[in-house]
C-alpha cells in the first residue's frame, strides 16, 4: 500500500532534550516536506526536499533540522526543544511537481 | 504577497443540507487549487484539485468545486451532507508551473448535526 508512514503518533518531551521524528514513504516519491498544525494557524511549511542531499528552509524552520540521506526517509530532528514546538507535525510527500501531496498520519508532540 | 483565506472558521449544518465552504485566494495568475479533508486524529486526504480546464471539479466522497477567477475564488460544495462529512477542510493552492510549494488556508471546521 502506498503510504507515508511516521513515528511516534504520540511523543511527550521536556524541554532540551532532542528528539527525531522519521518519515517514510515507499512511492518513491523526489519531494518531501514537513509541516506543523497548529489551531487557528492552518498547516504551515517548516522544511522541504526536492530530493537526496537537497533541502531547504519553508515558512517557519526555526529550531528544526531535517536530512535527507536517502530518497525514502525524511527526518525532523529538534535538537532542543522548547514549549513552543507542542504542535501536530505532518510529513507529506509527492512524485512530481504540481502533483498533490500524500500525508502521514501526524505526529503530536508535547514539550513541557 | 501569496495567500488563500477560508472566511469561515467552523460551519454547522444538519445531516441532509447542502455545503458550500468558501475559498478565495491571492495570487497574479492562475494557481493550482487543491481542497483537502482532515478527519479527526487523521492526516490529509485529497478531495479534489484544480490545473485548468473544465472550472467545475469532481471530487471524492460526492464534493465538487468551482473555480472562479473574476472572484479569485475556489468554494467547495456537496448537495447532501452525510455525518460522516464532518472534519476541517482546507483549501491549499501551488503557485503555478513547476512549483512544489503547497500554501494552505487555515481550515473550515465542519459539524453536522443529525
């Protein structure tokens, strides 16, 4: 089945303490991208990826790495976290340009 | 600067009733228009999209959409609204040939009362 898969769904946290959430998908996909949803924000675009090695910065990268290794994987790493990254993170992926994006299930993440 | 706005926050209709939940967008030329669902505790799935064309879309799930550029808009409609219907929507737009850059409008909450 055709999917974008991450994990953890559900990730508790303190402050400081790094974390990666990983992204998945199997469609052989060239772009990937990682957003966060917050209420009343919308979803808003923290980094993309056109493909292998290729990366950069979307609306609100601040306090986010991501890498981009191989062609499937597309990890968020939060080298420290902070309060203010408790958000919903979605990965999502596409084959082409101009093509919709397939989303992950989200990854809640709480930083206390 | 780019941009779509969903006016409404949260709508409410009865199970039955027709939907029309608006969109409009800002942007030089024609974008690529996109309306996706998000149920609850579930990512996004595509309802429908907009390239050129025919400006009435078909979509999943009985939705359809009209593209009207004199009114820079992109509302999403469905004749009957079924309970299971109820979930946010947002319309998102990419900026033309060529892009990858998905903006998304903050989202329509619908609920549906039986």
């Amino acid at each position: 089945e055709a999917q974008v898969t991450q994990n953890p769904r559900y990730l508790i946290t303190v402050t400081g303490k790094k974390l990666t959430v990983t992204c998945s998908q199997n469609m052989n996909h060239e772009y990937m991208s990682w957003y966060r949803q917050d209420p009343g924000l919308g979803l808003r675009q923290i980094y993309y990826s056109m493909n292998v090695e290729v990366t950069d910065k979307g609306d609100v990268p601040e306090g986010y790495k991501v890498s981009r290794k191989e062609k499937r994987n597309f990890p968020l790493i939060l080298e420290s976290p902070s309060p203010n990254q408790t958000s919903l993170y979605f990965c999502a992926s596409a084959d082409r340009e101009n093509s919709p994006l397939h989303f992950g299930n989200g990854t809640r993440l709480t930083v206390t | 600067a780019q941009s779509v706005t969903q006016p409404d926050i949260h709508i409410t209709v009865s199970e039955g009733a027709s939907l029309e939940l608006r969109c409009n967008y800002s942007y030089g030329a024609t974008p690529y228009l996109f309306w996706y669902v998000q149920s609850p505790g579930q990512g996004l799935q595509l309802l429908l999209k907009y390239f050129s064309g025919d400006t009435l879309v078909q979509g999943i799930k009985g939705f359809e959409a009209e593209f009207k550029r004199s009114q820079s808009s992109f509302n999403l409609r469905k004749p009957s609204v079924h309970w299971s219907d109820a979930a946010e929507y947002f319309c998102a737009f990419l900026s033309g040939a060529g892009s990858y850059q998905l903006t998304f409008g903050k989202g329509t909450k619908l609920s549906v009362i039986p």
